[in-house]
C-alpha cells in the first residue's frame, strides 16, 4: 500500500477552491471530460459510427468495473442510477409476506423507496435499525439479522455520517440465515477496498458520479452468479441474444443475453458518457482502491484530530469509512453555516446535524487550513 501524492494538476481545480465535498459529487480528472468530448463529437459524424462500435465501450469497460470490486466482467451491468439497480435487485429478489425488510435509520432515499414498495407488493415488513446503546450501527445491524428476514438493503458506510458496516460478517449472517444481501456502494465504491468474494452480496449497485469520479447518470450492478437469470426491469433491444446482427434484430428472441448483461439499461452505448466513465475508472484502477483509501485515511486522521481538538466530534476511526467525515455540530453553529464558507470557496455539506467533509487526493494542505481557520471563525 502506498500514499499517493497530490493529485490536483489532473483535475480542473482552481486554487482558491477548497472543494471538499466528494460525497455529493466527485470532480471529472481533466482526461475523463477529453474521452467525453471525444465520443460526444462522434456524433456529428453518425456516418462513422458502426454497429459494432455499439458493443466496444461496454466491452472494455465492465471488466474495468469488475476489477473494482473483485468481480468477473459476466456479473456487471450498466445502470444510470443507484435507484435502477436497486430496482433490478427488488424485481429479483422475491419476498414472503411477513418476513423483514432490514434497513439502516437515515438510509439514502433510493435505498429506502424501492423497499418501501417492494414490501406494499409482497407483504414484508420494513425494520429500521439505529445504532442503541454501545453496540455500533454495524453491529446493531448484524445483530438484527435473524431467519425471519429476507433482505438486507444498505450501504458499506452511511451517507449522513460515513458510519461504516462491516460487510464481511453481515454477509456471512446473512448466508447463516438465507437472508438475500443488496448493498448500495455509491458513497464508497473507488474509496474503499470491497471484493464481491468475501462479501457475497446478491447484487450491489453504485453511481459512478461520487467517489468513482465519473459523469452522472453512469454506474453499474452487480449480480452475484445465482442471481443472473433474471428479469430485467425494461426490455431493449441491445441485451437479448443475438442484437450484434442488427439484419436480424426483427427475428424476435426470448433469449436474454448471458450474465448481468440482461440488465443493461436501454440506450447502454452512450457514446459521451460511457468513454468518460472509462477514462475515470482507468484513472481510480491506476492509483489503486487501497492506495486511495490508505491516502485518504492518511490525510483524514489529521483532519479528525483538528475537528476533535474544535470540539466537533467525527467519532471514532474504526466506526467510519476512512475517506468520509461527518463532524457533529454544536446547537450554537448557524444555520448557514455551508452557505458562508461557499462564500469563501469552501465547499462542504450539511446532512443533519452533520457537517460533511469528504476530500480527495486533489485536497491540498491550503485547502485543509483554509478550511479550519474559517470554522474558527463562524462557530465562533
Ligand atoms: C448512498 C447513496 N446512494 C445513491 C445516491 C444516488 O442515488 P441515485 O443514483 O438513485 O440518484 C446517493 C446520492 O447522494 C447516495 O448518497
């Protein structure tokens, strides 16, 4: 594992910008709007754009994404959202009325929703889970999980906070169980080491647009192998068996294509986002996951100790996601306080009570000090 050096000359970052808000959107790296740009003007030449060009940038991709996450490529489909994966998941994962729904308490929305009506379809039952007492939300969680339940849908950490699950002992509870696993890795897939071979997740989902620095509407699903054969939530022409003859599409099939395929978005070739999304992941894939994390882990002790030292308590290390800090705020802290360190160029979020602070490598050390030196100031 090694720390990576500032990154900041491969993004579009000026100076006097302290951005320091990855959670709610990542910076495209220069060379990701290039591959954009490229494959954006190729359509003012559709002439040059051949059939098989609709199959190149899936194919070179979903490996890329696979590698990601300890995955093989057959287990990777494209989605434009968290929200559709979760979907493809939910239209998958059939449920018993009665049996539980687990979720964590303050869960994205997309993560909420679709088991909100996945339980008014089948019956389940919808059970929240905070963190009570000493025990953590991890080990709250874990501890909830018991044969009466059917799924469990979270994150690998939290969004509010970065409150970090340990996904390796929930999967195995709930494999002990036969509990079906969705996991929404968006605020931590590309930060965080995860491998699909120690988790087994039935299916994960992340968005490409945070931490893999990606365009929006681009990220992926994976399903574990048993879980491939399924049906997807829209049926296009490009994922059945086959569609690489576009002379036959007409000769209509039953037949879906092969592995996590079959759950391809429609309009998959994105000729603009997907070479941009590439360019992004190859980017994430050369630094290396674990090298980010321990980078980020490196650069956010020091950060927790100066919030800790303020009175703004982020908790201890081994209960959050390395690369993500969620300081709570004292009652006396202003309302506006995001809106006065924007007027300074500092870019954070409030989620709750929470003040959200997640860098990257481009964060500099100006950045950091910038930074403290205007908390100082308006909370006074
Ligand atoms: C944990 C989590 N999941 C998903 C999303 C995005 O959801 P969607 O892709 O459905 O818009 C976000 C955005 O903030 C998020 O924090």
């Amino acid at each position: 594992m090694n720390l990576i050096p500032n990154q900041r000359h491969l993004f579009d970052i000026p100076e006097d910008v302290a951005y320091l808000n990855v959670a709610t959107m990542g910076p495209l790296p220069l060379a990701a709007l290039e591959a954009g740009q490229r494959g954006l003007a190729r359509k003012l030449r559709p002439w040059t754009i051949s059939d098989t060009d609709f199959f190149e940038d899936t194919k070179r991709l979903r490996p890329l994404l696979a590698a990601l996450i300890g995955a093989d490529e057959a287990g990777i489909a494209f989605v434009p959202s968290a929200s559709y994966g979760l979907a493809t998941a939910a239209r998958n994962l059939p449920l018993a009325k009665g049996q539980k729904i687990l979720l964590l308490q303050d869960q994205f929305p997309s993560n909420v929703y679709t088991w909100q009506e996945l339980a008014r379809e089948t019956g389940a039952i919808i059970e929240t889970v905070s963190a009570s007492g000493n025990a953590s939300l991890s080990d709250a969680l874990i501890a909830a999980v018991d044969p009466d339940t059917g799924l469990v849908a979270c994150p690998q950490v939290r969004w509010t906070d970065g409150a970090r699950i340990d996904l390796i002992a929930l999967g195995q509870r709930c494999r002990d169980v036969g509990a079906a696993l969705v996991l929404d890795l968006t605020q931590s897939c590309g930060a965080m080491t995860f491998d699909v071979r120690e988790v087994q997740p039935d299916f994960a989902v992340a968005a490409g647009y945070k931490w893999l620095l990606g365009p929006y509407a681009m990220g992926f699903l994976y399903a574990a192998p048993h879980r491939r054969g399924g049906t997807p939530i829209e049926h296009n022409w490009i994922t059945r068996e086959g569609a690489a003859d576009f002379t036959r599409l007409v000769d209509y099939t039953e037949a879906l294509a092969p592995g996590a395929e079959r759950y391809d978005m429609g309009g998959r070739s994105n000729f603009a986002l997907l070479p941009a999304f590439e360019a992004s992941v190859r980017q994430i894939l050369d630094w290396g996951v674990a090298n980010i994390e321990a980078t980020l882990a490196h650069q956010n002790r020091a950060l927790a100790e100066a919030l800790e030292a303020r009175g703004l308590s982020t908790g201890p290390e081994t209960g959050r996601g390395p690369h993500y800090l969620g300081a709570l705020l004292p009652e006396s802290a202003p309302g506006n306080l995001t809106a006065r360190l924007k007027a300074e160029n500092i870019y954070v979020s409030k989620r709750g009570n929470r003040l959200r602070i997640t860098p990257h490598l481009f964060t500099s050390e100006n950045d950091i000090a910038r930074f403290l030196s205007a908390l100082d100031r308006h909370l006074g």
